[in-house]
C-alpha cells in the first residue's frame, strides 16, 4: 500500500511540474490578462507587447484588450488625423470612444463631380448629426469634425470643368456646405494633378473664405513610388500652400501590395525628407503622415487583396501555433500559413512595432499623422496614439 502511495505522490509531483512549466511557457507566449471587460490597467507597452517577437497566439489574446483611460493621448508631437468610412461602422464607434486622441477627424461623406457643365456635391445622405454631437461631447468639444470632399469623374479633366476653379461661385458653394452643415473645415482630394496655376491659387482662396468663418482646409496629397516620380506635389509647393492651408495629408501606404509591401518605413522617411529637403521647418506639423490599419494578403488565387483587423484575426485563430516574421528592411510583420487548396498565403498586417516605428519616425521629423482608417484596426492599436 505505501509502494503505491508513494508512487501515486511521485506521479502527482510530476504532473504538478509539467502542468506549472506549461502554463509558464503558455504565459510568456500568451501575455494577456484576464478582466470581465475589455480594459486593462496596463497599455501595450507595459504588457510588453510592442516588440519583434510575435505570435498567433499573443495577438489573438490581446487584441481586443485596451488601456482603461481612452482619454490619453501619448502622440503629442504633433496632431492626429483620422479617416473614417460609412461602410465600416467601427470606425464611428471607434471616434466617439476615444475621441480625446484625435485631433481631427475625416469621415468620408462627400463626392464632388463636374456632370453638364455643372458642379454637383453629393454624399448629404451620409452626415450622421448625432454621431458629430457625440464626438463633440466626448472630446469636451476639443476633436474638429473635417469629412472629405472627394473630386471625382473623368470630367474634371475636362476645359470646361478646369474654368470652375477660377469661378468663386464653386468656392462660395465649398465653404456653404461647410457652414450649413456645422461641419470645422473640410478634407479635400483629387485635385493635386490640376494644373498648379489654377490649383494653388483655388486652395489659397479657399483657404482664405473657410479662415474667415474659423474652419479649416486639409488637402490629400500622394507619396512617390520611387525617386524622381512626379506627384503634382513637391517640396515647393508644400512651401507654398503651407502658408495658406492648415496641412496636407500624405497617403504613404499602398507602396507595393503585390510584393508584400503596405508602407516600407525607408520609403515613408524618404518621402518626409522630400518634402522636407531642409529638415523640419515651421510648418512640418501640416504634414500628416499616412499609417495605415489595414494589410495585405498575397498568394491566395494568385491575388493581392486588401485585409482588416477583423479579417487577421478570423485567420490568426485558424493558426494559433504559428508565428509572425518581422521584416528588418520593411519593419513590416508578416504572417505566412497555407489555406485549404494548400497555396503559401503571407499577409502584411499592421503590428503593435508597426505602427510605434511610425510614430517615432513623426516623432523625428516633427509632423503630424492621419490614419486610414480607423475602423480597419485592431482595439488595442489605440493605447499607441
């Protein structure tokens, strides 16, 4: 009977050893911390997640776990620009929850097209009022409300459509949309290819009428893909319209989908040094630097399609074991698995690192960020800005 016993004791040690190891190796890997909500009292950084060295497993149990304080803000350098679509709904719920954090905020509602030798703005039926109150009231009226104006069309190409840039009735009607709708400026894309000489001087008059009533004017601007490209957008004319308008917003992420590539960090310092020849001026904080929530999945079909946080998880869960690669020449993670026709998938998502590498690099040149958009993240994304 005391054979038994003890080898029933000496059995029950092991188990207890081998139980308590795993657990321990489980936690190191795992990093999460168990509450009844989604909050922690710790922000990514001192739960030590912001690193590397990334797997499934961390990512899937931490993810949605944010620090309990929405109201801080830790981007303080400069301003924070966010992008928000209608058809992704998180992006609205994402505003209001930590409204505090961002300085400005761009939901795309509108479309301006030139159709019979007519201006037509469109997208009213998008203006959400009550969700404008809401931000307002959670951001103790601090966060300023910019949606997009979208140029769209191939007319605006037209002769016909250029005349309506030295027309001050399509400005006039611009800065009204603005006012009637209480909106605090506008974010205007799709004319950085005019020709400059009817451009520049639209954005300055712009600029000036939206000024006079307290708003503002933001214009999307696009990176080059490779050295010496031309952008319609270059270090003189951010020289310029600097002076005039209240920043330009820098969309440097798509930079090559195909090859597994949303936003090299080398390739979005060299378009701040661009832009920027000199270093950081007075005017550097009017430069908003795109970062990017969303990725890419390449190799599946032999296609290269867009991916959101909700999407990287759903995949992340299908494998758990698997870790992430963290690209030293990108400072991209990526994660590489084969779906069920056994072809080799890697998908480019945003990280934690990711996105810190991003905001020192603002940090460094002393500019501003925008994010598109913000709905196409992940929870725990926000303890970073």
């Amino acid at each position: 009977m005391k054979k038994q016993l003890i080898v029933c004791l000496f059995l029950l040690s092991l188990l207890m050893i081998s139980t308590f190891v795993t657990n321990a190796d489980d936690n190191d890997d795992e990093i999460y911390e168990e509450e009844e909500d989604f909050t922690t009292n710790r922000d990514v950084k001192q739960r030590g997640l912001v690193r590397e060295n990334v797997s499934a497993k961390q990512i899937i149990n931490n993810y949605n776990k944010y620090f309990k304080n929405v109201d801080v803000k830790n981007f303080e350098q400069g301003n924070t620009l966010v992008y928000i679509t209608p058809w992704n709904g998180k992006g609205y719920d994402v505003a209001t929850k930590w409204a505090k954090k961002f300085t400005h905020i761009s939901p795309v509602w509108h479309q301006v097209k030139f159709e019979n030798n007519k201006v037509v703005i469109e997208g009213d039926h998008n203006i959400d009022k009550k969700w404008m109150e809401k931000v307002k009231e959670n951001s103790d009226q601090k966060s300023k409300i910019l949606p997009r104006f979208s140029f769209e069309g191939q007319q605006w190409g037209s002769k016909e459509s250029l005349q309506k840039f030295i027309d001050p009735k399509f400005i006039d009607s611009l800065v009204s949309s603005v006012k009637k709708n209480n909106y605090d400026g506008l974010v205007i894309e799709g004319i950085v290819h005019i020709n400059k000489q009817l451009r520049d001087p639209f954005l300055i008059s712009l600029s000036e009428k939206l000024h006079l009533i307290g708003k503002e004017i933001i214009l999307v601007i696009y990176p080059f893909r490779q050295k010496g490209q031309e952008t319609g957008f270059g270090p003189k004319d951010f020289e310029l319209l600097s002076n005039h308008i209240d920043g330009i917003s820098l969309m440097t992420y798509d930079f090559g989908p195909s090859g597994g590539m949303n936003a090299p960090k080398v390739w979005v310092e060299d378009n701040l040094k661009f832009l920027l020849p000199n270093g950081e001026n007075k005017n550097s904080k009017k430069i908003f630097m795109g970062i990017p929530f969303y990725g890419y999945k390449i190799g599946e079909n032999d296609q290269s399609d867009a991916i959101v946080g909700s999407e990287f998880i759903s995949i992340l869960k299908q494998h758990k074991s698997k870790k992430l690669k963290f690209d030293q020449n990108t400072h991209e993670h990526i994660f590489t698995f084969k779906n069920k026709k056994n072809q080799q998938v890697s998908i480019t998502y945003p990280s934690l690192l990711f996105i810190e590498d991003r905001i020192q690099l603002a940090n460094k040149y002393k500019v501003s960020i925008s994010i598109w958009e913000i709905g196409q993240g992940l929870d725990y994304f926000m303890d970073l800005l």
